[in-house]
C-alpha cells in the first residue's frame, strides 16, 4: 500500500549572517555596508540596523581590539525582529549595560556618544561577557516589513 504524505512547507522568516571582520576603521565600515547589503537582500529595511551596527563596529575597533584578534558581526532575523551582535575579544572591557550609559560631560567630546545611540535606536540591547576573551555587545530591533 503506497500512502503519498503531504507537508505543508511555510516560507521561512528566519535569516542569519555572521562575519569576522579586522577591528580597524575599514572592519567597522565593511560590517555596516554588509549590514545594509544583506537586509536589502532579505528584503528588509536597514538605516537603523546600520546605524546600531556602525557604533557597535566602531567601538569594537578602538575599545575592544586586540592585535591580531578579529571581531565578528552576527545579523539573525526571526520574525518581526532582529538582533545584531558584535563581539570582541576584550572581554576585560565591558561597557556599561542599558541605563547605565551616560553623556560625555564635555559637550565638545569627540566620543562616548556610541552606546547612547544604540540606546535610542534599539528595542532592547545589553552586555554579554565570555567566554573568556570575548564579550558581545546585542541590539535587537522591531522590524515592518
């Protein structure tokens, strides 16, 4: 006796793209352009995942570089959402988590504003340490597709 079985198969939303990058001005500006590269592919919009991911590139290239050591970018869409995770191999160097950064004091500071755009931009974002070296800074967003 044959029996056919049929399976409904649901398109899939679940999308991931992870990278290592060298911690310099250019690794920071590549993970934003392969950022933009790869939602515009999925088809999802991308200015403010560019946005979280240039800071967080940014900082992982002067605050969390270690000669020779890479730092990797991971984009994971599930749903409506995405999350973008930046880790470094400066585990020793954690950045304050959400509600603990605070603004430069001088208004005229070149820096120090990274964490606080990523703050205003994400729907959620933190700090995880380890394994040891490493720490990954995340961010997720709420996409509308």
């Amino acid at each position: 006796m044959n029996q056919e079985i049929l399976r409904t198969q649901h398109p899939s939303t679940e999308q991931t793209f992870s990278v290592l990058l060298s911690p310099t001005r250019r690794g920071a500006r590549l993970a934003r352009l392969l950022t933009v590269a790869h939602l515009g592919a999925w088809g999802l919009p991308s200015e403010t995942a560019a946005h979280i991911v240039a800071e967080l590139a940014a900082n992982a290239s002067v605050h969390g570089r270690v000669q020779g050591r890479d730092f990797q970018l991971a984009l994971a869409v599930s749903g409506q959402r995405l999350r973008i995770e930046v880790t470094d191999t400066r585990g020793d160097s954690v950045p304050p988590g959400p509600g603990a950064v605070k603004a430069p004091e001088d208004d005229h500071a070149e820096n120090g504003r990274g964490l606080l755009i990523v703050e205003a931009l994400a729907d959620h974002w933190g700090v995880v340490p380890g394994p040891v070296p490493r720490k990954t800074v995340w961010a997720e967003i709420g996409l509308v597709r």
